[in-house]
C-alpha cells in the first residue's frame, strides 16, 4: 500500500460527471437511454443553444454551445430538453455528499467536477480502490456516470479525468507523463484556451511536449507570467491544495460611501456610482476573478436601506458593465427620496483561470455572443497568470443571492 501513498507526495482525486446534465435527465426518465439526447435553451426556437448533450448525440456531431438547429441538421431525430433547475442542483449535492464520506479535503470547482485528497485515506483501500468505490457508489445511489483521475495533483488529476470518458478511471504519475501527456495537442491541455493555443502554435509550440520543452522568456514575453505557470504543467507540477473553502473564501467585492449631504441630484449620485463601480473593478482585477452578480445598496435620509441584486447571464469585471448594472439598478428602485448613502457590490465570482467554455444554467443562451468576454479573459489570464483568491473583510450584508452554483455549494457545506 505504500507505494500507492509516498510519504512526501499527494494523491489527488478528480472526479468529473459525464454529460451531467443529460445524465440526470435519464436517471429521472429511463427510456431516454441510448438515445441521442440535448439540454437546451429555447428549444422552441432556431436560435436556441446546446448546454450539453448525451454520447449518443455527440456521436453524431453534436456539440456544447452548437446552434440547435445545427445540432437538429446533423442529428434529426435528437430529442430536446429545457434544463431544470431543481434536478441537476439536487443531483449535484448528493454527489458531493458521496464524496465527502471519503474525506473531508473535498473542493467544488463546478456543479459537476470536484477535487479531493485522499492522501491520508491509507485504510480505506489504494487510490484504484477507492477511485472504484466512488465510481460505483454514485451510480448505484444516483444512476449517473463519473470519470475519476487519480494523480499528484490537481492538474494531472484534471487532465487524466479527461482521458477515458464515460465511466473512466485513469492513473497519470509524473513518470507518465511523456507517455500520456507530451503527445497530445496543445490545445487539449487544461488551462489553454483557444486564442492561447494559437499564439503557441505561432511559435512553433503544438503538442504539450513542446510546450513543457519551451524556452520560459520566450513564453514570459508571448503570453506573461501565465506562460511561465504553462511550462510548469506541462511538466507535470502544481503545488496548488485541495481547499474544501476555496470556493467561499471570499463571497463579495464591495464599495459604499456616504454623500455629503442628502441629495437627490442624479447627476451627483450616478457619479457616485461610477466611482464605486471602478473601486470594484479594480480589487476584481487585483483578485482575477470575473462576477455574475451584481448589487446595490440604497440608504436614505431616513437611515431606511434597501439592497437589490441582477443575476446576470455572463461574467463581467470591466468598470463600465459594472456601471451599466448598477445604474439599472438604482433607476429601477430608487424612490426619489433623498439618499444619503450608496454602495456597488459584486458577487458569485469565478477565477479567471478557471472560467471554461462549459455552460452553465445561466449562461447558454447568451454564449454564443460571448466571445468577446472570453477573448478579454484570456487576454487577462495571460497577462496576470495565476493569483489565488485571498480573504477579503466579511462582507456586513448577509441578503441572499441566487446563485446557481453558490446555492448548491451552501446546501453542501451545511450537509
């Protein structure tokens, strides 16, 4: 057994849900088994987009984020689902649930996927043993399937997940990596986006062997220090922890300011909001997280406070959307009395080094339109690289919010 738990090494566990969606859909409804299967937005409409979509669908071409018409032409008799909810947050929290009966040391990343440590689970069996009970304990308990990599870390854990599909369990140790890493495309490394991949291939860098080969100045100056953090994943090292709070460290980015006076002027008030959407905009770049959710806190003359929150269907970090929420929201519910304090609060952050194409419930409608954002998220990933999240003050608004992902992560932690 000791071969399997190195004294001065990890042993981390990634496991990832298969076509998650489409796989709670048939855990509910049996007969849509074996059938080509799509989660979607609007099926009613042409301009509705694929979420995800079963095996049998991708066999046939379809794929996440594709136009739904696309994915009916290539695929005529694909059966069409509008999310829910209810279901696929439900399926989430018994998941994480069968995790952490393993261990503790369990992170979230997304309603789908999550990290754990089972370093000091010696007594529970070798990491294959575990991998398996996992597996089939979250497909006899829920009937859904799960691909689990088994590594040092977390990025040899991510990328052997991704390996073998559904119902995988792949072992990736540094000492394989040449063998199973080094010889894929650049572009299927976690951690290169599509705008990334193409300024390597411009240097002559197309499969993770020559990136983990690369001359570091040359990438420090091709794409910052993220270049740098590149070169050290495709060797196979990341030092980053399992951390069970990582996902709440910090649940708000926050400013509020006192008018000198009591005022109605909107000329003084919108410029009071734009100064502190740039405060915002600022920390959030300082944090290199990207929000969904923005707030505004109202308090008038008469120490009467109201606080009102936009869940939007992107991510956002720039001052001027911050700005365009904000002032929507004060428009909306301000009542024309004089306002002696005003306060701009983002919330339901994503890293921006983690944010991926992968759709969520509130973003597949608009994602088809959102390659700018993307664009711009590469560009800050680039630049900046890595910077884990640090704690900020306790935010002193405890309103609730409606995050999807934050939602089922609470109902978790308080499980």
């Amino acid at each position: 057994m000791s071969r399997w738990y190195p004294k001065n090494g990890r042993v981390i566990l990634h496991v990832d849900m298969n076509s998650f969606y489409a796989s709670v859909e048939m855990a509910y409804n049996p007969e849509l088994r074996g059938k080509p299967l799509a989660i979607a937005g609007n099926p009613e409409e042409r301009k509705g987009i694929v979420v995800t979509s079963s095996y049998e669908a991708r066999a046939k071409g379809v794929k996440t984020t594709m136009p739904l018409w696309e994915a009916r032409r290539l695929c005529p008799e694909l059966i069409v689902m509008r999310p829910d909810f209810n279901k696929y947050r439900k399926a989430s929290s018994e998941m994480f649930t069968i995790l952490s009966e393993v261990t503790s040391l369990v992170q979230p990343v997304s309603i789908d996927e999550g990290y754990i440590d089972i370093t000091d689970c010696g007594g529970m069996g070798s990491p294959p043993e575990i991998a398996q009970w996992i597996q089939n304990t979250i497909k006899e308990r829920l009937d859904l399937p799960c691909s689990i990599g088994i590594a040092p870390n977390k990025f040899l854990a991510k990328m052997a997940s991704d390996m073998k599909k559904p119902l995988g369990i792949t072992i990736l140790r540094k000492r394989d990596i040449e063998e199973k890493l080094w010889p894929l495309p650049v572009e299927e490394m976690y951690g290169v986006g599509q705008k990334t991949a193409e300024k390597l291939k411009g240097v002559n860098i197309s499969t993770i062997h020559d990136l983990a080969n690369a001359d570091v100045w040359t990438l420090k100056r091709l794409l910052g220090v993220n270049g740098e953090r590149l070169i050290r994943r495709a060797n196979g090292e990341d030092q980053r922890p399992v951390d069970p709070e990582a996902v709440s460290e910090f649940k708000s980015i926050g400013n509020s300011q006192t008018l000198p006076h009591d005022t109605t002027d909107e000329n003084e008030i919108l410029q009071l909001v734009r100064k502190l959407s740039k405060k915002v905009a600022d920390r959030m770049e300082r944090k290199q997280v990207v929000s969904r959710n923005i707030q505004v806190m109202i308090r008038y003359h008469n120490r009467k406070t109201i606080t009102r929150s936009k869940q939007l269907s992107e991510y956002i970090s720039k001052e001027e959307d911050i700005f365009h929420y904000a002032q929507q929201l004060w428009e909306q519910h301000w009542n024309q009395e004089p306002i002696r304090l005003l306060g701009v609060t983002a919330h339901d952050f994503i890293d921006v080094t983690e944010l991926t194409q992968q759709l969520s419930l509130f973003t597949y409608k608009e994602t088809a339109k959102n390659e700018k954002l993307y664009e711009a998220i590469d560009e800050l990933t680039e630049k900046y690289g890595t910077n884990p999240f640090k704690q900020l003050p306790p935010s002193t608004d405890s309103s609730p919010t409606t995050s999807f992902q934050k939602d089922f992560l609470d109902d978790y932690k308080k499980g």
